[in-house]
C-alpha cells in the first residue's frame, strides 16, 4: 500500500497560524462572555416617594379655635419661626402629662426648626391638688429664665409618681431650686401675684378651648392658623402624622 506524501512545510505554517487564529478567536469570546455576565447593570427602580400623609390620624381633628400666639409668658422649645406650632396645655401632676413628656422630647429633637413646642398651664386642682400652686412656680420661674423653666418642668415630671404627688409650696420650691431656679426670685414673684394672671390666662383660654382633660395639645400651621386638637397622651406616631399633615 502506498504511503501518503508528507506536508510540505508552506501547509504546516498555515495550519499553525489557523490554530493559533481559532485559540485567539475562541479567547476572545471565552472573555467577553465573562464581562457580560460580570458587568453590574443599572436597572431604573421606581423607589416609593417618602408621601405627604393625605389626612390626620383619627385622635386629632381639624378645630376653629384662635389659639393665642406665642407670649412671652410661654416655655417654648424649638424655633419661634416653626412652621407647625404645638401647643400643650399640661397639669404638671397629671400621670398621663408625665408619660407624654418623652414623645414631646423626641418630636422636638426630630423636626428641628420645623416644629415649635409651647407648653402653657392647664391644672385641674379637683383630681390634683397641688398642680396650680406648681404651675404658678413655674411661671414665675418662667419670667426671669424660660429655659430654666423647662429643666424645672421636666424634673417635675421625673419625680412625679402614677397618681400625681402634693407638694407644699416649700417643698415644690425646693425642688425647683433642685434644677438651678433662683430661690428669693420665685419668692418676690409669688407675693406680687403675677404668675397666678398668667396662669389664670391659660386655664381661661384652655375653657374657651374646650379642653375637658390633659395633655391637649393643639397643632397649628402657622401661615394660616388650620389647627388640629389632639385630646390625650397618644402614641409618637399620631403626633407625627399630625405635624406632618400640616407641615407645608
């Protein structure tokens, strides 16, 4: 049987360049391949926008009261250009006062400027006896050191037990001496009456109000007045769509 004729050397160079082609070819592919499936994509996703509550939470209602402006009298906390105004009207023996301190706290540390914190005087001294001698106290305080008026708030409802205490007008002094007030200058303001009027101002409006227990608190936008009345110690949540409903 006859043997076949070797390649001649022109033929081997060009079957070694074809394989050499096809490996590189087949590199190529092999590599683009894996970018393809390495390569991130950026897909477009319609994230849900962070929405406008459309209406209050059903503890509050939209109420035609004038609730008077900032006074110089008033603790207030946060901004006085706020765009929402809450205003607490608040007996400082009152359990249900002392449980809503925390949610006004972190409501003002969130909203920041956006929201103004006012807490004005509403003892009921038929359930606690020694609540109006307190919140005269504290609006004498109030006068002379608004902030301090705050820590004496505050402190107030740290010691005050689930059924309210009764301080002696000596004995609540002390304590407001506790937290920096100034002793001689709570005792000057007493004797010439003038935080009892004040007093007096905010128990009279909280009646036009209606306010029939506390914390009542009323939300007002404050570029045209819409308020809403929350009657309660209602969780932070109801407060929050509260303000945002009327935050513009």
């Amino acid at each position: 049987m006859p043997e076949k004729p070797p390649l001649n050397r022109t033929a081997l160079v060009l079957l070694s360049v074809l394989a050499v082609l096809l490996i590189a070819i087949l590199a190529a592919v092999f590599l683009l391949f894996s970018q393809i499936r390495g390569v991130q994509v950026p897909v477009s996703v319609a994230l849900p926008a962070s929405s406008k509550p459309t209406g209050l939470p059903a503890v509050a209602s939209i109420v035609e009261v004038a609730v008077p402006p900032i006074r110089k009298s008033d603790i207030v906390y946060g901004s006085l250009s706020a765009p929402v105004i809450l205003y607490e009207y608040s007996d400082l023996e009152c359990p249900f006062c002392k449980q809503f301190q925390p949610t006004l706290t972190s409501l003002e540390t969130d909203y920041g400027d956006a929201l103004a914190v006012v807490f004005r005087h509403y003892p009921i001294p038929s359930l606690h006896p020694g609540a109006s001698l307190e919140a005269y106290v504290v609006a004498c305080i109030a006068q002379a050191d608004p902030i301090r008026a705050r820590s004496v708030v505050d402190l107030t409802y740290r010691e005050t037990t689930s059924s309210g205490n009764t301080y002696t007008q000596d004995q609540y002094i002390d304590l407001a001496v506790r937290a920096g007030a100034d002793k001689s200058q709570i005792a000057g303001c007493l004797q010439n009456g003038s935080s009892k009027a004040s007093v007096d101002q905010d128990i009279a409006d909280g009646k036009r109000f209606g306010i029939r227990a506390t914390p009542t608190s009323f939300l007002v936008r404050t570029k045209d007045s819409v308020t809403a009345k929350i009657e309660g110690a209602y969780e932070e949540s109801k407060f929050r769509q509260a303000i945002d409903f009327l935050e513009p």
